[in-house]
C-alpha cells in the first residue's frame, strides 16, 4: 500500500487527507475529557477498528436499551492510525452502501459518545471491552505450492489481549467477537487476562470472557448483519456467559433474532468456523461438478437452479472465479489447525482444508480454460475485466479470486483493464479501477471477461446491445450471470464461453 | 433370502403367501383380457415393480387429467413373481404409512385399469414406458477394504431396454425415471432402442426418449412425493421433451409443482445424482467435525442447531450411526464412474466419492467408540439395538448403516436384540424384528444402543423413566436424540455416551 511507504505516515483512502502518527503517543487527555462529556455512562471499548470493529462501535454508541461511552482502539500504524483520526474529526472510516452507516454515525456524533484513541489507557476505563482484531492465516499465496503449507500466528493476538490484561479493571468483561481458533477464549484468552491481573496484584474471580461472533456482511445491510441477525454466544463460566447474554441484550434486537447461548466457548468458537467451512465446503464440491458439466454438455447453472427448488436443497452453492472474503478462505484452515494445536488430535480435519485449497486453485483454472478455449496467445491482448471485489454488489476486495486470474493475466503480457462499480482503488493491488462501462468500452478489447456477479452485468441489456456492436471478441464469463438469451445475442458476433456450462 | 432357496416360488413377505413361478412363461390372454376392458384407454407400462415403479404405476393409473391403462411388469423371479400375483389378488405389494397406497389401490381395482405381468408381449401395446428398474453399485461392502473398489455393471438395465426395444411400437414413448449415470438415455437407451427397431425393420424417426427422476420418498407421504413434488425433465430431442412434457402433466399436480425442463438428459441425470451427492457429502463434511467435537467437550448438535438458525445454513446436515438407503449410497458413485466411463474424463468426482466412503466407515466408527468407551469386552454383552430402518419413522432397511454395526457386534459374540416400531423382518439378514419396547425391556441389558432416530425413541420420557429404573447399563445415542435433560436422567444411573458430544 501506498500508505506503506512512508512509514510515520498514515493515508485516509476515503479523504486522501494524510496524517502524521504522533511520537508520544500519550492520549489520556483525549479519554479523559470524553468520559468527563460521558459521565455516568458505562464504557464499552471496542479493540480494532477494521470492517467489523468500526462498525460494532456504531452499533454499541447507538445501542437499543443503554447509553455507552464508546472508544475504538487500533495501533497508531499507518494502515489504522487514520481511522482513529477519521473518527474524531467527523468523517466514518468505511464506505458502505448501508445508509444507516452515516445515520448511525451522525447520531453518534451528536451524541458525542464515540470516540477514537491509540492509547490503551482507554482499557483502564472499560466495563465492557469487545475484541474485534483480526487473526490471520498466513497461506503460501501461490496455489500451485503445497496447499498443506499454511501458518497460524497468534502472536499479534496474544499481544492485543495482554495489552487489555495490562490496563483493564478486574471486574470487565472481554467479550471476543473475533474469528478464531476453537479453544482460545478457554485456553489463550483467559489464561493471559488472568496472568495479567495476577502480575498486577488483582484477584481473577471476577474477570469475565465469553465469546459472541458477529456475522458482520459488509454491503447494503451492514448494521443490520450486526443490528437485526441472530447472535451465538458463551461463556468462560456461567456468570462470563450471563454478562455477555446482558450486554448483547442491549444491543442487538433480541425480541425478533433470538440469542442463542451454547455450552461453552469452544463450542461458539466452532460454531463461527463450521458454519464458513460448510459454505467454502459446498462451494468446493460444485468445482468438480462444473467440470464434470463441461465435460457433459450441461449447464451446470440451469441444474442447480432445478435443484435448488427442493426446500432441503436450497443451499447448493454455485461455483464461478473462486472464492474471496475474509472468512471462507482462511477459517477451516484455523480450525483444522485448533484440532490438532489445541486440542492435540493427531488428525486434521482434511476435508474442510481441502476445500479451501480447491477454491484457492479456482482463478488459476478459470485462466486455465482461458487459455486453452481462447484461439492464440494471450500476450499483448487487450482485456478487459468486469468486476474486482470478491462479493456481487459490494466493494470488497479483501482476498478477492479476480487477484489470482489477475497475476496470471499479467504474466501472460495481457493489457488490463479494470472496471468495478463498487471499487475506485484496489488496494491490495495498487490500482485504480474505472466506474465508466460506456467510456470503458469505447476502446476495442480482444477479451471481455465477467470477473465478479454485480447487478451492473446481469440482465444489463444496454451492455449486452453495447457489446454486440463492438468489433469481433471473446466474451468469458466466469461466473454464470448470461442468460441464454443474452448467450446466443453475442454468439452472433462473438465467441463466448461460460464456467460450468459445456453446451455453448 | 429364504425365497431364495427354492428357486421356483416366490413368497410373500406381505402375505407369507408362497406362488410357483410358472414354467411357461406366456400371459398374453391375461394381458389381452386386461386391455379389452380398458379398451380407448392409452397404454403406460410401467418397467419395475419396486419401491418407485409399484407406487408410480398406482399414480398413473389414477392420473388427473387421463385415464390410463396400467401395465406393471416385472421378472419370473423368486424376489419379483409374487408382486405380480399380489397387485392382480388385490394385496398391494408395498407396506407404507401413506394411508393413499391403499386408497389409490382400491380406486385402481374398482376402474380395473392397473395390471401387473411378467410379459414383454405388454410392451408390443405401450404408448408410454416407464423405466423404473434398479441401476445398482456393487461395492466391496467391507468398509475397511479399499473404498475405491467398487463396479457398475450395465448389463442387466441394458437387457431391460433390450426388452423393450425387441417388442416396442416405433413411436413409443420410453421415459426412463431410473437413477442412472449421467449420459445413459442418451449414449446407451437410445441407442440399444434404435438398434432394436432397425433389426425389427422399422423406423426410428418416431421414437421419443426422455429422462426424468423421481424423489420418491417412502414413508407417510409416499404418493405425494410422487404426485406432488417438483419434477425435472428432459428429451433426447426436443419432440421427445414435448411428449414427456404432455405425459408429466397428465400425472402430476404441475399447476402447484411446476415442471423443470433441462436441455438434455444429460443434465436430469446429473441433476439427480448432483442432489443426492450433495446430501452425501454434507453428512460426510460433518463427521469429521463431529469427531473434533468429541475432542473439545462440544455439543456438536446444539452447535449445528445455532448454525441453521441462519437461513443460508438451514441445510447444514448432521452425523449419526451412517447413511443408509438406495440412493446416497451409491449415487455419487454412479456419477464418478459416467464421468470416466461415459465422457472420458480423466478424473473422477473425487470429492464426492471420498464423500460415499467416509459415510459407508461410519458404522464402523460407532462401533470403535463404543469398544473405547464401554468398560471390558464386548464378547457375551446383552445388547439392545433400538431401531434397524435406515430412516426415521419409516421401516425401510435397504443398506441401512445399522447393518455394519451390527456385523461387528455380532463378530464380537454379543447378544443382540433387535427393536424397530417399523420393521417386522429385516429382510436383507432374515431376521424378525420386536415392536414390543416395553416388554424387551423386561430382560437386562448390559449395553442400550439408539440406532435410528425414530419418534418412538425422542422425548419419550415413559421409555426413559424405564431405562432409568433398569440395572446399571451403558446408554449409547449413536443419532443424537437424546435431549440434556434426558442425559441428566439417566446419567444418574447409567453410563451414557453420545456421537458428537464430548461433554458428557
């Protein structure tokens, strides 16, 4: 990232504003003055300001039954110290099509019970202190490498929740709301708070942990993934479990999305990963289907859609570029990991990692079949590619497959051409993306190819006309949005080819 | 079987009546009789007289829109005669819950328009064929042995179609409903009926051949799963499509159920296999995580009920004793073995047959759980298996799971009792079956095992206050039934242990 280079420099990409990271990195006064403007309100802090934390705040600040002094904490590091900045000064760090996003903020604002800091003094403050930091899965990117080759690093995590155990009040309670492995609120989490207050001359009995994850989709219902949608949670004890089951009350619409309180943390904490490893699972076992349907002479697309009339198969998934997010491409990987580093089995849960590597290797057979249908070398031809965020309708690139098929286009020697309503800047890669289709499509391509399902290229038929009249191409779409109308209009003039469908 | 020693009579096991197969094989003036008094009447041989061809032909015949001549047909054999003399004496050949059967039949035998035969001459007057013979997988039933070792042999469906291709009129319509390998109707169907006609000297520009699958379910709704339910359909041509189109309508409600129609049969076919691959696979997903579940003392039950509060989730599946049935046991095979066979594929459905034998070692994995947590050998243990179906609430047996559970118990030399409120005799072990809960369990028992998941075993708290008041024994929920507060009730007693929960 850009926001890299310089490193006491941290660069809003939604302003361009840059802020300078400070030296002393000393924000008592700021806290303090906040909470004197919050008097007699409890605090709730809110451990990373990313797509989930950020938003969480929003929700705490404009919780249902209760009035919260809320604080967003992140690292001063360029990739964040913007964020805290960006809060403070009236701009909300994310861009999202939810318009309760700004109305959430404006609220907070005028209530002036949000507020942004990098200095864990705002801990010594909490009652309540929710853990929105995100674990990673570090994976060998490269999907022809092994794909057994993956590492879980706990140490940035393990950091974040001493520097709660460094500050907090004996009695808060750490509620995780993060993705992580099965066994770390019981077994990493508690022991480091415990330890923590222990160093610090403070008893442990009434410490509370329990774990709640979120299922936070970023897009046009935002608040609502977090607001208004069924919540699980637990406890470390039963009064760690009571104390989140009375906070989230709070917060979240329990009269119409009921909580669900399971067993104990290791069970929540499997719950949130099973639930994704099912999905990337069922997105994984239409990959061979697909090739099974090109092999066939079948439109896998018009099958599933049969299919997916029985109430019991509603869920099959489709296949298409791969698959992207934060979630699906990491957590059965964290959990196939838990099993065998947490608990010590001396298996893996190989199916589940195995359809992670099976969606990891999609964009490169998507390129794949590129290149073996498309007539000729791909060097130097002009591409033109239809989507960059990994998600229909939403700006999200985070993990997104179109990178994959992206990086092999390019070394190939392709000319590339990026278009995405939803996406100005590509940050992962470094580049801007055009929202101008009609300007776009003005230059002539060899290649036009659907990287990404949004509502922009399906049952488009000014798009479809426009491209018709384009001069001779080769039209790909990767993840099944033609209609067979829209499939024999550009055969006329183009050749097309679909993902999944044999019968063109 | 015991019908199978004496080859020439076939027994009853509706009835216990036994019938000699008759040495001349002619039912010509039975089959001319018939069609007298159903003289105008269009012709619909119905091919296999099994669980789905007996009950379609009773749908057929009491079609909504037409009236029909109904000819069911089977072989002379010891496993199949007495289904014919049993449809022609007035005992209809299936036991169901669905009280329809039995109102469908008797409307049958008041229009006196469904006969059953062993005649291929019935083919020589067929409109309409249907072809609902077995397509089987031979596996080498062992789960231990190399899952991968299994055999499709075509031969004895290509003779069936041979049957008809030697007698059938040339404008014919065959509508195979039989669960086949994707490609069959139109590489091997029509084909062997083409040839058969061109040997007849007649034309095959007539001929139409379709596929469409059933979704019969036996059980309580039986014929509805039939007349009722979404169907999807497709021709080898387009004038077939039409006339299976025209049939479909005459027979089922498609005013509610609306019709699917595909753009081949290659797409029905795999579309069925597809559906019950998925199921397989699902099942299969969640063992292994049952498996961690049992590792990190978590309720893997309650955690898969929190997961389908979320509507993409409802589908998630969970574990038990095994999968059993005709149909998700091998079906994924079939699928495997056409994209091989039948397209040249170098690769196989690899996912979805390793999904078919990790189900097909569930058995076996209950069993090793059992032995790891019963205390002491197994050998001389009174042992009380509770359900035999492989289904809930249905007495239906064919490959159930509990099958190889019990194979190991019995090489132990435990005692086994058998108990299922649907099952009288397990006809694939020739062994009768209790119905009569309470009075098996007057005798002691060291070990009592829930096997299927029938009503009669869940929230019965009659049949656990019984339980509770017998001696010391070893409780075992292989299915998952068993609620917390019935675990507490007899964990006071007894031992208890339950798949996919390791916090007992």
């Amino acid at each position: 990232m850009t926001t890299d280079i310089i490193k006491n420099i941290s660069k809003s990409p939604v302003t361009g504003k840059e802020y300078e990271i400070p030296l002393s990195l000393n924000d008592k006064k700021g806290i303090d003055d906040f909470l004197a403007l919050n008097s007699g309100k409890k605090v709730v802090v809110v451990q990373g300001l990313g797509f989930v934390g950020s938003v969480m705040g929003l929700v705490v600040a404009n919780a249902l039954t209760e009035e919260y002094a809320v604080i967003g904490i992140d690292l001063p590091t360029p990739q964040s110290y913007w964020k805290i900045r960006s809060i403070n000064e009236g701009v909300f760090p994310v861009i999202a099509s939810d318009p309760k996003i700004e109305q959430y903020y404006q609220s907070a604002l005028r209530k002036k019970n949000y507020y942004a800091t990098y200095d864990n003094y705002a801990y010594s403050k909490a009652d309540v202190i929710v853990v929105d930091i995100n674990l990673d899965v570090q994976k060998k990117s490269d999907a022809n490498k092994d794909p057994e080759d993956y590492h879980v690093d706990l140490m940035p995590f393990k950091k974040a929740i001493e520097a709660i155990g460094n500050n907090c009040k004996e009695d808060v309670l750490v509620l995780v709301e993060t993705t992580v492995p099965p066994g770390t609120s019981q077994k990493i989490v508690r022991p480091i708070l415990e330890e923590c207050l222990q160093k610090r001359g403070l008893s442990t009995d009434k410490l509370k942990v329990g774990h709640s994850y979120e299922r936070v989709m970023p897009g046009p219902k935002y608040i609502d993934s977090i607001q208004n949608f069924y919540r699980v949670f637990a406890g470390t004890d039963d009064k760690s479990a009571d104390a989140v089951e009375k906070f989230l009350r709070t917060v979240i619409k329990t009269d119409e999305y009921p909580l669900t309180r399971l067993g104990n943390t290791n069970a929540t904490e499997m719950a949130k990963v099973l639930e994704n490893s099912f999905r990337a699972m069922n997105i994984a076992f239409m990959v061979e289907w697909s090739r099974f349907a090109e092999e066939a002479a079948v439109d896998i697309y018009e099958v599933v859609n049969a299919i997916r009339m029985r109430p019991t198969h509603k869920n099959i998934m489709l296949p298409g570029l791969g698959v992207g997010g934060y979630c699906l491409t990491k957590d059965p990987l964290l959990a196939s990991w838990a099993r065998m580093n947490l608990f010590g089995s001396g298996e893996k849960l190989g199916q589940s990692e195995k359809g992670v590597h099976i969606n990891d290797k999609m964009p490169l057979y998507a390129f794949e079949y590129l290149q073996s249908q498309y007539n000729g070398p791909l060097e130097g031809k002009k591409i033109l590619l239809l989507g960059v965020s990994y998600l229909n309708d939403v700006g999200d690139t985070r993990y997104t497959p179109v990178e994959g098929f992206y990086d092999q286009l390019e070394i190939e020697g392709c000319d590339i051409t990026l278009h995405d309503p939803h996406v100005k800047y590509w940050e992962e890669k470094d580049i801007w993306v055009s929202q101008n289709l009609d300007e776009l499509l003005d230059n002539g391509y060899d290649i036009v190819v659907i990287t990404t399902g949004h509502k922009d290229y399906r049952n488009n038929e000014s798009l479809i006309n426009k491209i018709v009249n384009l001069p001779a191409l080769f039209f790909y779409d990767t993840i099944g949005v033609l209609t067979n109308e829209e499939i024999q209009k550009l055969s006329k003039k183009h050749t097309v080819k679909v993902i999944g469908r044999g019968d063109l």
